[in-house]
C-alpha cells in the first residue's frame, strides 16, 4: 500500500474495517516513515490526554441537577424509564459543557504544538533520528531540504557565539512537513523547529517541562520552536542571536 497519513490517522481512530486495519498494521512494520509518523500521533494523543482532566462539577449545579431529576420523576412517574433517559441527556449535557468551560484555558493551540515539539525534541536524543544532514556548514544544511520542503528554512551558525549549527533533519509536526535545525550548547542539544507561520501562536517561553525549556518566536514570516535542556538564560541568549 502507499505511505497515506490519513489512512494512519484512520487506523488510529479505529475508523477502517478488519482488512484495512491489517494492511496498515503489516505497513507499518515495513515503512519507517510511517512507523514514525504513528508513534508522533500516539505522542500526541498521549499529551492531549494529560492536559485534558477531569473536573468534578461543583456542588451546587450536581444539587440543581438533582433537583431537575426528581421533578421530572414527579411528572412521568407511569413511564419511570422516560423520566431517567431525559435526565441523564440533561445530565450529560451539563456534564460535557463544564467540562469544556474549564478545559478551554488549559488546552491554547500554542501548548498543544509545544507540548508536540517537546516530545519530537526526547525522541531524538533517546532515538537514532537526531540528524538526516551532518554538517555544520549552513550553506550545506540549508540546499539539503530542497526538495523536501515547500519552503526553504533560514539557516544559520552562531559557533562563534558558543552555539554550533550541527545538522538537521525532516519532522512531521502540526500537521506538515517541517525542518528541525540542530544546534549545540556545550554537551547540550538545540532542537529549533521552524515551518511557515499563519495565525501564530503568541510568542515566548512556555511552562518548562521536567527540565526542558521551549521558546516560540515568529521572523520573516516563520515560525521558530526553539527547545533543549540548557538553562533559560541560554536559550533566550539563543534565540536573540537568531533574530539578529
């Protein structure tokens, strides 16, 4: 079968048949692009999971609630069944929408991509994935995504600065093709994402994250997602360098 996103997206979401289901497993032992782009999705359904909990309705609506449901009990007491189906709809419903209230502030587009790049940057330490392109020339990195990319990405070097261009690589991140520069401060490791920029995300830092520091800046009509370990001062030093 040929590499399809969707189809991944499909089979994740339990939408195909049996035979579908089992050509995609087989596909995905055999491809390593689609294997990836599987354990990205699963990443990310993963950390959507873990920013959406679930809040306990206050106690004076489950109060209102419950009053709700022994009024309408009162009113179809001969078709007791009728009464339960209209209050667990109504019990539902309120259910859903408070849940959506409080959930609404915790899950902004800007933390769901940080939360995305964070862990495409963990993969490609603890992984074999961390360069395609070996290089710390940029006029060797940047000529290595033609052709791979609908854009072609600002590359540059700071190893005067302290900070070494050291390669790059493709990702698949907020739903397309990116490229991730790779830069190196001491024995620490710079994942800079950057694809072209549309309704952007706010720029600056988001919450560290066990350790790790993500920064988001747009320039020249791109977006950057600079993430590593270095301390905060590095990576705002970093980021100032870039936008130079």
């Amino acid at each position: 079968m040929n590499c399809s996103p969707e189809m991944i997206e499909a089979y994740m979401d339990e939408e195909l048949d049996a035979s579908q289901r089992a050509a995609i497993k087989e596909h995905l032992t055999s491809c390593a692009v689609c294997f990836e782009q599987h354990a990205r999705l699963q990443e990310q359904k993963a950390g959507i999971r873990t920013m959406a909990p679930y809040y306990r309705a206050p106690e004076e609506l489950r109060q209102s609630i419950g009053a709700a449901l022994r009024r309408e009990e009162r009113k179809v007491r001969p078709m007791p069944w009728r009464g339960m189906a209209i209050a667990a709809s109504a019990l539902l419903a309120v259910s859903a929408a408070w849940n959506v209230f409080q959930l609404r502030p915790h899950t902004s587009a800007g933390n769901l991509v940080a939360e995305t790049v964070l862990s495409d940057h963990i993969r490609s330490l603890i992984g074999t994935h961390l360069l395609d392109v070996v290089s710390t020339d940029q006029h060797t990195v940047k000529p290595w995504f033609n052709g791979k990319l609908d854009f072609s990405p600002d590359v540059k070097d700071f190893a005067d600065a302290g900070f070494p261009l050291i390669g790059g690589r493709l990702e698949y991140l907020n739903d397309r093709n990116v490229a991730a520069l790779v830069y190196q401060r001491r024995k620490h490791i710079i994942n800079v994402f950057t694809w072209p920029a549309s309704n952007a995300e706010d720029d600056g830092a988001m919450p560290a994250r066990n350790g790790y520091h993500v920064l988001h800046w747009t320039q020249g009509g791109m977006q950057y997602w600079a993430v590593s370990d270095v301390g905060v001062g590095d990576l705002d030093a970093f980021q100032k360098l870039y936008e130079r």
